[in-house]
C-alpha cells in the first residue's frame, strides 16, 4: 500500500480524487470546510472505481448506515486496531468475485 495524497477539508478531497484517482479513499466524516458526509456523494462521481472507507469518530449505528447507502465500502470508528484497519482496506480492494482489483 501506498499513501498518494491527504486532503484536509472536504472540498480539498474532491479535487485530490479527481486528479489521483486512487483506488480506496479513507475518508473521515468530521472535516473543516465540508464534511466527509457531504462530500462522499461527489467522491462517488469523480473517482467511481475508488472503494470509500470512512473512518470516523462517530459511533457505527449513528452513521454507518447512511455511508453505506451514499456509496461506502466500509465504515471503521476511530480507535480501531491498525490490523484491523490493514485488513478492511485490502478487502475493499477484492471485487465481488474474490479477485484482488489490482
């Protein structure tokens, strides 16, 4: 794995898919400007291809079914063991088929 960019707002985020087109965006919820939530939708749009795992401090049953419904891979709260972390990207990267996407 390797880290191609940071955005620190969502806006930023955006415009960093849009010319990274990386292949999981991590994505917290909480972010200045326009948060992850709002941002996730256009996510979708300008990196299709990419699995969205949001990360965040909120408590999965607040939120995780709403992320999942805008597009989400995967939902993980903040304090997650980095194994943890490790092994829901690499499974974001498995297409329905069990074959890894790149």
């Amino acid at each position: 794995m390797r880290v191609v960019g940071e955005a620190s707002d969502g806006n930023n985020a955006v415009v960093e898919a849009t010319r990274l087109q990386p292949d999981v965006i991590l994505l917290d919820l909480a972010m200045p400007i326009r948060s992850g939530l709002e941002a996730l939708p256009e996510l979708r749009q300008v990196a299709p291809d990419a699995r969205i795992i949001v990360f965040s401090g909120f408590a999965r049953a607040i939120v995780a079914d709403e992320v999942m419904a805008l597009g989400a891979a995967g939902y993980l709260e903040k304090g997650t063991d980095p194994g943890t972390i490790v092994a829901t990207i690499e499974q974001a990267l498995v297409n329905t088929n069990g074959v890894p996407t790149t």
